[in-house]
C-alpha cells in the first residue's frame, strides 16, 4: 500500500485593481468613486466580491481634509482606495488565500507620475515638494503604500490608461459625480440660507423707517 503524502495546500495569489474617480469643483465640493475588483473566477465565486465606496467633500472639509487642489484630491481618493484594500486583506486573506499585489487606477498622469517620483527617490525627494500641504499629504501616500508593503503585497500607482473605458472606471466616474453634485448642492444651500438670512435681517432693519 503506498503512503499518502500530506501537502500544505499552495495559496492562490490574487490581486486587487482599484479604479478611483474624482469629480472637483473648486470651492464647491469633491465626489470621489471607487470600485474594487479582484480577478473574474474570485468574484465569480465570491472569495472577492466587487466593492464599492463613494465619498464627498463639502467646501467646510477642505481644509480639513487637505484637499484644496485637484491634484490632493486624486491623492486623497488613492488614499481611500488603499484604505479599501487594507479591508480587504485584513478580511479575506488566510491560509490558503493570499492578495498578491494592489494596483489603484488614476486618470491623472500628474498625480500618478507625482507619487511614484517621490517613492522611488525616498524621504529626501519631498524637501523639493515647496507646498507643506502638499508635502503632507503625498508622506500620507507614501505611508499608505509603505503599511501595504510590510504586509507581503506588491503595490503599484498607475495611469487607467486601457482601463480608462471599462465598466469600473465608469462605475466609479458616475458615483464620483454623484457625490460631487451632492456636495455642490449642500454648498448652494447654505449659500441660499445665509443670502435669505441676510435679506430678513434687512428687512427688518427698514421696519418703523419713514
């Protein structure tokens, strides 16, 4: 009788594609839209299922959240996204399932080529960057991408380039809208509540006038 070998089962290796979209108005508010997909066999059999996150920014966070230019609010939906595929990992890999690498999708060339000069020069490249904000906000990228590294993944930064026209980028782009225009509305409404407050007040400051 021949003897069983017991083998430790091989970890499937996955990746995870996340496609970000941002919608800016200056002053007004941001939208941000991201879905997350994994290869079509684990989705299919949901070992990773499709997720999606969608986010606004009101004009009062701007500061807040330092995102008062576009290109921070690329980064600050990249940061989102690798904050989505820490999720992830944290929740699905085990033993015999492993997230080999993490690719997050940007339209911006800018951001993109931005983020991957300062992480292949290191620290010493961001006393170049003059802006502190956007200095802060790029380490915070660095860091996200550093805290995915230490946990065995592959990360890349990467232009949508093919991926530009493809069901999750669209996906994304139309959440971001979304939430853009929500945020846009809450800054007219309180554009419209204080022009009414101002008008009453006015008013009534013209009672009793002859």
């Amino acid at each position: 009788m021949s003897h069983l070998r017991h083998t430790t089962p091989v970890a499937p290796r996955l990746s995870l594609v996340l496609h970000t979209a941002v919608d800016f108005v200056p002053l007004q508010g941001i939208g941000i839209g991201i879905v997350q997909r994994a290869p079509t066999g684990a989705a299919r059999n949901n070992i990773i299922p499709t997720e999606k996150r969608q986010y606004s920014v009101k004009r009062s966070q701007f500061s807040a959240e330092n995102v008062k230019t576009r290109e921070r609010a690329y980064m600050f939906a990249i940061l989102h996204a690798m904050g989505l595929a820490r999720g992830t990992i944290k929740r699905r890999c085990t033993t015999t399932l492993r997230i080999q690498k993490v690719t997050v999708l940007c339209d911006s060339s800018t951001v993109v080529d931005l983020i991957n000069f300062h992480r292949e020069h290191g620290p010493k490249s961001l006393e170049s960057v003059i802006s502190t904000n956007d200095r802060a906000i790029i380490k915070r990228v660095l860091t996200g991408i550093r805290e995915l590294s230490r946990r065995g993944v592959d990360v890349a930064i990467a232009e949508d380039g093919q991926e530009s026209s493809s069901k999750e980028t669209i996906k994304a782009k139309t959440m971001a809208r979304q939430k853009g225009r929500k945020a846009c509305r809450s800054r007219r409404q309180v554009q419209q509540t204080a022009l009414i407050e101002t008008e009453a007040a006015g008013n009534q400051t013209g009672i009793g006038v002859a």
